[in-house]
C-alpha cells in the first residue's frame, strides 16, 4: 500500500521504513510512533526524494534533537568551506542541516548537500527567491513563491521554513505595538516589506491550500516560522509574538487535515523566567506539535558568546519539553560562522539537548552515569570514548602530564578519587582479611 506521507500511514496504521529506524533508535515501540505520528506530536521529515538519509523523529518522548545553520552569502560564497561544515556536523553527530543560502543560484550548493548527507535536511525557501527567480522582491508574483517550494521539495528538502503566520492581520498587530527589534525574521521581514510594497496578503498564508499540496506530494515537513519571533529580550512574549502563535496553531489543523506533518518555530530571545511560559503556550496553542526553537538567548548583553546565552535557554526550553533545539554560535549577530564558530555552536547546543532530556527522559541520564563510574575508576581512556566531545578533552589532558599517572595536574596527589579509591579498598581488604580469619 502507498502513502503519500507518514502522517498518512500512520493514521492508517502503517508502519513505514522510517518508523522503524526511529523506533530503533530512540528505543520505543513502532506502535508508540504511530500513535503520536497520526497525532501530529511527533514528525519524521523525510522527502522521498533524500536517498541519502537516516531518518530521526523530532517530538514527544524521543530525544532532542539539534539543528545546524550553513549556507553561502554574498559577501562568504565558498561552497567548499561550507561542505567542511557539514562534514563537521555529521561527524557529530547533528541531527539536521539546514541550508540558509542567500545568494545567487544556490542549486549546486543544495544538491551537493543532499547527496552527502544522512541527516534530515531543511531550507527556508523565501531566502532562495530573488536569486531563484532572478527579479526583485517587490516584483516577484504571489504564484511565483510557490514555484521555489516546489523546486526545494523536487531536490530533496525534507523540512521547510516558511513564515505563513505573519498575515494582514497579524501585520497590523505588530504596527499597533511598537518594539524595540521591531522584525528579526529574515523570511518574515522580506514578507512583511512585500505585503506593505504590493498591498497584499502574505501569499503563503493567501494559497496555504496549494503549499499544502506540494508538500503532501514530496512528504515535505511544514515547519512553521515565527516571524515575530522576539529579538530582544525586551520584546518577548508579546502581543505579535502571540498572535502570530495562535494563528500557527490553526495553520497547524488545517496542514493535519492534509496528512502534511508540522513543526512549530520559536523564539528568539526570552528571559529565563518566560522560557516555560513559552513552551507551554506553543504546546497549547499549536495542539502539541513539535516546538523548534532558536535558542533561546537568555540575554543580549554577550556578542561573542551567544552559543552560551542559547544552550542556557535551550537546556531549560528542552527540559519543559522542547523538541528540536537551532543551534547558534559565538558568531551570531556578528558574522556567517567559520568552521571553528561551527564546532563551538554544535557542542554548546548538544550540552543543552541532553540537559533538557535528562528532566524529561527516564534513561537520559544513563550516559552521565557511566561518565560518573569512569571518572571515580580515573579511566581516563573510557571517559574520553564515550564524552559528547571525544577530542578537546583528550588533547586537554595530553597537554598537561601529571607526576603520578592516575591523577591530573589540578589536584595530583589530593585528588579526591584517587584519595576515596584508596581508603576504601585499604577498608574492604581489611573487611575480607577479618572475614577468612574468623
């Protein structure tokens, strides 16, 4: 029997291939995915056009799981420096890629990139337009936005951001209420600038039907975008920010009632003490559809350092049930990312998925408990196997010989494993050399 798209088969209770890697992987019963699948609470973007890919589910109950942002710009086009990244994220271990190219004729980019790669792969195909098209903003038909998703989800793009929220209506919302970062969304602010120059509505939200369409044809993943995703933490959880939410949330239904599976985009920018608000909100609001966040940013005072303010907010967004977390790098707000920026946002941002899924996962912590027995064995070569960066702690500890082996060059001989290790086997060989002489 042939389905157009997994939601599909799993309201029908069939189960797919790719259900059956996901079940493996996250160790839970096919029978589990079909349930939330058909629900809409779990998604498995996979486009039956991506050979190359190892399919993951994003939603309730599984692991988080991490995004990757690369694509070339005008003013940094190096289409081999950007494969290196995406060599990096594979090797580890992200589990999308999302190419976020502006510039030019980005064809030769993206199908590189979906060749090559096993994860899931998402674009936001508003960014693609100009080039795509080969015309002005202003001057691109409604119709003609629809051509470039279309031409995204024939190559192979197993998700795509588009910002569908941001309507007439909410428009004039955002007009009424003044804020400091006014609209950070690159898709949304290109939108929101079309609307007001051709005095129409946002033809995603206007032909959502036939947007619809095209991604049950090629089981393209919608993932909703927040175009009044808060830029500042000043502007967060707002009047835009929420109205945008809610019309998603009906968004949401209506792509349902396709068999087309959802993802729904978050903030942003959001002090710590909103982070569970927002959670909740989308959970409610957007019926329990897998919640991707950018971050959050807890605060905004730390250029330089954002992948830290984010995996802060990701970790705590996770933990509150957060599916999927963006990640961002030391780069963000300053310039495209080099491969070193790359590295340093993928960690940070895979610190803070396996925190959140120590709260909301029962074995999670099973992988800091084999850590803890290592650490307490001072197995140095068994810590280093299984850390989530296997290289900077190895070279950390190469870098710097302590006198006695089993020790580090912080505590040497005080260290408090080496000290407990040795009281308590002098006490338990004690205990046994009373116990055969009684």
């Amino acid at each position: 029997m042939k389905f157009k798209t997994q939601m599909e088969a799993a309201k029908a209770g069939y189960i797919t291939e790719a259900m059956k890697i996901v079940a493996e992987k996250e160790k839970v019963s096919c029978e589990y995915l079909l349930e939330k699948i058909a629900a809409g609470e779990i998604v498995i973007p996979r486009n039956k056009n991506h050979n190359s890919i190892s399919p993951e589910g994003i939603g309730t109950g599984l692991r988080t799981k991490i995004n990757v942002n690369l694509g070339i710009s005008k003013d940094c086009n190096d289409l081999d420096m950007e494969m290196e990244k995406v060599q990096m994220a594979l090797d580890m271990g992200a589990e999308s890629i999302m190419d976020l190219s502006n510039y030019g004729k980005t064809y030769e980019f993206r199908k590189r990139l979906i060749d090559k790669s096993t994860a899931m792969i998402g674009t936001v195909p508003m960014y693609d337009a100009v080039g795509f098209l080969d015309k002005g903003l202003t001057f691109i038909k409604a119709e003609e936005f629809l051509d470039v998703v279309r031409n995204h989800a024939e190559n192979g793009v197993d998700f795509v951001t588009i910002h569908a929220g941001i309507n007439r209506a909410n428009a004039e919302i955002f007009l009424r209420n003044e804020r400091t970062n006014r609209i950070v969304s690159r898709g949304g602010s290109l939108l929101f600038g079309w609307m007001m120059k051709n005095d129409q509505e946002n033809p995603f939200y206007e032909y959502y039907d036939k947007l619809l369409e095209i991604c049950r044809e090629y089981d393209v993943t919608l993932s909703l975008g927040d175009s009044m995703r808060p830029g500042g933490i000043n502007d967060a959880t707002d009047a835009s920010q929420i109205a945008e939410l809610i019309t998603l949330g009906e968004l949401t239904k209506r792509a349902w009632e396709k068999d087309v599976q959802v993802m729904i985009e978050g903030p942003g920018h959001v002090p710590i003490g909103d982070i569970e608000a927002n959670v909740r909100l989308e959970k409610s609001l957007c019926h329990k559809a897998p919640f991707y966040v950018l971050g959050p940013l807890v605060t905004d005072v730390a250029p330089g350092y954002d992948h830290i303010t984010s995996a802060i907010g990701g970790a705590i967004a996770a933990s509150h049930g957060a599916d999927f977390l963006c990640y961002v790098t030391p780069a963000e707000h300053l310039r495209l990312p080099d491969v070193d920026d790359v590295r340093e946002g993928i960690i940070a941002s895979k610190i803070a998925a396996h925190a959140g899924d120590i709260n909301k996962l029962k074995d999670a912590r099973l992988w800091d408990l084999e850590m803890s027995k290592r650490r307490q064995a001072l197995d140095w070569k068994g810590m280093f196997e299984i850390a989530l960066d296997k290289e900077k702690p190895k070279r950390y500890r190469d870098a710097s010989i302590p006198e006695e082996e089993d020790t580090c060059t912080m505590c040497g001989s005080m260290c408090s494993a080496r000290t407990m290790n040795q009281i308590l086997d002098e006490i338990n060989t004690e205990k046994q050399y009373e116990s055969n002489t009684r």
